[in-house]
C-alpha cells in the first residue's frame, strides 16, 4: 500500500485531497497546525503539528519503516485578498519557513516525490484581453502581493532540490479554488465562499456589498478538478510548474451574479472599496492539459453546490445563535 503524507490536510484542498488519496487506496497521514474546521478527517493518522518548526518536518516525515511515497506540501498561512493584503509579513515569515523545512527535510530523508502547491498570484497583473500567459510568463517576475513572491520563491527552492538531491518534485500554480469545506467567514474566506456567505445571510430583496468595481476578471476552479488536478500531476513526468484553472473566466459580477441566481433571491449589488488584487487573468493551461487534464465543474454547477453548502453553515451559526 502506497503511503502519502498531506500538509496542510486540515484546510479546504488538502482535506479534499485527502479523500481522493483514500479512495485510490493510499495511507495517508494528514498534518496541521489545527484540526479541520469541517468534520473529522478521513486520514488514517493525523496530527496536529506546526511546520515552521523543523523538528516537526522530521516528525510529520518520520515513519517507524521506511519513507513516504509521496508528500503533497499544502500547508500554507493563507486567505482571500483581505487577508493576502492585511497580513504580508505572517505570509512571507510562515509560509516561508514551512516551505524551506518541508523542502529541506524531505530531500535529506530521501523523499521521492514532492508536490509544491503554488499559485497564479506569481504573475504580474494582465490587462483584459491579453493573449494566454505560460507558465514561463512568470519571469521576469512582478507578482501583484507578496503571497506571489513567497510561492516563486519556494517555488525556485523546491526546483533547486529536485536538481541537487534528485527528489522529484511537481508544481501546480492553482487558479482561485472554491467548493464547499473551505473557510466561509471570519476574514481568510475567498471571494466565492464570501459571495455565498453575503447571499446566504441577505434577505430577498436585500443588498450586499461587493469589493471593488466588479470587472476583475478571473477563473474558478472547483476542487474535485483541482484534486484531480493535483493526483495527475504528481504521477506525471512534467518537471516545472503547471497552471491548473478552469478555461471559464468571468467578471467578478458575473460571479456574484451565478451566485444571486443559484440562491433563487432578488439581491442588490453595492460596489464598495476593497482589496482586489490584478485586474485581469488569462493562462494557458496547454501543460496541465497535455496529461489528460480538463475541467470538468463549470461555475454554475460548482457555484451550486459550494452556496447549498454555505447556506447550511450560516443556518447552522444563526440556529445556534437563537438557541445558545
Ligand atoms: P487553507 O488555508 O484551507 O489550508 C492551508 C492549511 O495550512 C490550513 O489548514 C492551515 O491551518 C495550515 N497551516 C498554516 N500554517 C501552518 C503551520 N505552521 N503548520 C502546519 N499547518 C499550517 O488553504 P487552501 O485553500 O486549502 O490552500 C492549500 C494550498 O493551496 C496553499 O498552499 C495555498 O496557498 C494554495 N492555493 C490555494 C488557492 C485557493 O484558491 N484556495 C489558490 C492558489 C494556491
């Protein structure tokens, strides 16, 4: 039986993708700083360690007979633009130093396969229109917030490893990822889970705030495709980073739009001042496709499930609230 290791297995994608590990037959353990928010994990070991610390990497390594297949490295001091925007420093220290142990040590203990979740935010801001960006757009490099040069950094980290220490390593650059299980309120939400929570919580007819003007435009990706994304890619031969995003690119309003729609509400757009980020996106997604890669979750049907899902949660935190 294979054994994986997911970091980072107590938030959205890495608690997805340890599903998808369990169902083709792996044991898995899962590491976190905390457990995850939405029900119990399905690994078959998880614990709650800070990878900051290297000795924690050895531990979350460690195993009493032999090493870990594969390691997916999804452990990350993250959010939504409020909080890529807000908390620059804790980005670049913690995530930082996650990614330069997590490196480190498993190429000293020999891991074989690594994957690196990277990101988008690695490139510079597009203008609307523009033709497809590959992957090697992204030098010279001008990424628009510092989360983006913390990913081009371990992303170059972990390249440096897989030459000098023959640890293979793969590299996906996720677009925006939505569905349900990942975090919906309290600052770190992106821009789909925080949609769904104005949606949910608004009555009909009501009016919810929208940041910006509305006409950033980028792609959402659902994360059963961005797990199947992942698990493709790491059995792969592709060396170099890959960009894995939905070809569906929409307006910011037309999200909120899909969102208004699926809620079956009547709801008011005000647009407010707000952190957005680049105004524009558009990737090639020609790598990730050439191992059989395709999206298969388009925005209104991922939309659909991921608000049925939100609109349960803030039930759930309105009932405990009525009834403490
Ligand atoms: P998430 O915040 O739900 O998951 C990240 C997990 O890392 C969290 O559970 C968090 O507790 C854990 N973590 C943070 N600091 C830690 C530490 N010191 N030690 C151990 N664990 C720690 O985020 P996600 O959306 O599941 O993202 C997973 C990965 O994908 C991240 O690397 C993220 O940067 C990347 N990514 C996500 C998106 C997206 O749209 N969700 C887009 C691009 C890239």
């Amino acid at each position: 039986m294979k054994k994986a290791l997911v970091c980072g297995a107590g938030g959205f994608i890495g608690g997805h993708l340890v599903k998808k590990l369990k169902k083709e037959g792996y044991w898995v353990r899962g590491v976190d700083i905390k457990q995850h928010e939405f029900g119990p994990t399905q690994a078959d070991e998880f614990l709650v360690l800070d990878l900051r610390e290297e000795q924690n990497c050895h531990i979350a390594l460690g195993l009493p007979d032999g090493l870990f297949d594969e390691v997916y490295q999804l452990a990350a001091d993250m959010g939504g633009m409020g909080f890529i925007h807000s908390a620059e420093t804790e980005i670049m220290h913690n995530s930082a130093l996650i990614n330069i142990h997590m490196t480190n040590t498993a190429a000293a203990m020999g891991v074989p396969r690594y994957f690196f979740s990277s990101s988008v935010c690695v490139y510079r801001d597009m203008k609307p229109g523009e033709p497809e960006m590959t992957e090697a757009g992204a030098i010279p490099a001008n990424p628009d917030n510092e989360y983006g040069w913390e990913k081009l950094y371990s992303e170059r980290m972990a390249m440096a490893y897989a030459r000098h220490y023959g640890m293979r390593v793969r590299i996906a650059r996720f677009q925006n990822c939505y569905g349900p299980e990942g975090t919906w309120r309290g600052g770190r939400e992106k821009a789909p889970a925080a949609i769904c929570r104005k949606v949910a919580e608004a009555e009909d007819g009501g009016t919810i705030d929208v940041w910006g003007n509305g006409s950033a435009i980028r792609s959402y990706t659902y994360v059963s495709d961005m797990v199947e994304g992942i698990y493709l890619l790491m059995h792969s031969d592709l060396d170099g980073p890959a960009n894995i995003g939905c070809p569906q690119y929409v307006s910011v309003d037309e999200l909120v739009q899909t969102v208004i729609k699926v809620s079956g509400k009547t709801i008011n757009i005000r647009h407010i001042e707000g952190p957005v980020g680049v105004q524009s996106r558009n990737f090639s997604n020609a790598r990730i496709y050439s191992i059989g890669w395709q999206a298969k979750v388009f925005l209104e049907d991922g939309i659909t499930q991921t608000y049925r899902w939100i609109e349960e949660q803030v039930k759930k935190v309105e009932m405990e609230i009525r009834n403490p």
